[in-house]
C-alpha cells in the first residue's frame, strides 16, 4: 500500500468508496485546516466532505449528513 491515502473514500461499506484496508490504518482528515472526526466521506480532487449533522438519523438508522465544499487534506494518523 502507499503511503497517501486514496483520492476518494467512505466509511459506508455499502458504498463503492469503501476500502476496509486503508480504512484500517486509521485515515485522519483535515478540512479548511481543522481537523475533522466526523467525515464520512471525501473526495480530494473535488474539494467536498460529507459530514454527520449532529445525531439526527434518517428512516433506515442511518446518520444524516451534509456536503461542504473546501480544502480536503487526508493523512495516515501515526502510530505510536
């Protein structure tokens, strides 16, 4: 594996973005130079994240989220 994370990823398995792999060596991201822990989804080419909207749920259980346009900077967190 490479030491940059993928250009696009989602913490939804049923999305194709998905990547248990990656995902496991604990993806961190930086939006608008804050960092973030409720991403759910981003794409570095396009400039978006998607993010939980506070605890809200839609009918099926899943969180709600919204898309904010911006800088996207993923990294691997460091293990130690």
């Amino acid at each position: 594996m490479s030491d940059t994370p993928p250009d696009r990823l989602s913490t939804d398995p049923s999305s194709p973005y998905y990547d248990a792999d990656v995902l496991a060596r604990d993806v961190g991201v930086r939006f608008k130079g804050v960092e973030r822990n409720n991403v759910e989804e981003y794409c570095v080419s396009e400039g978006w994240v998607r993010m939980t909207a506070g605890n809200a749920k839609d009918r099926h259980g899943n969180p709600i989220t919204i898309k904010v346009s911006g800088p996207v900077e993923p990294y691997f967190r460091s293990k130690e």
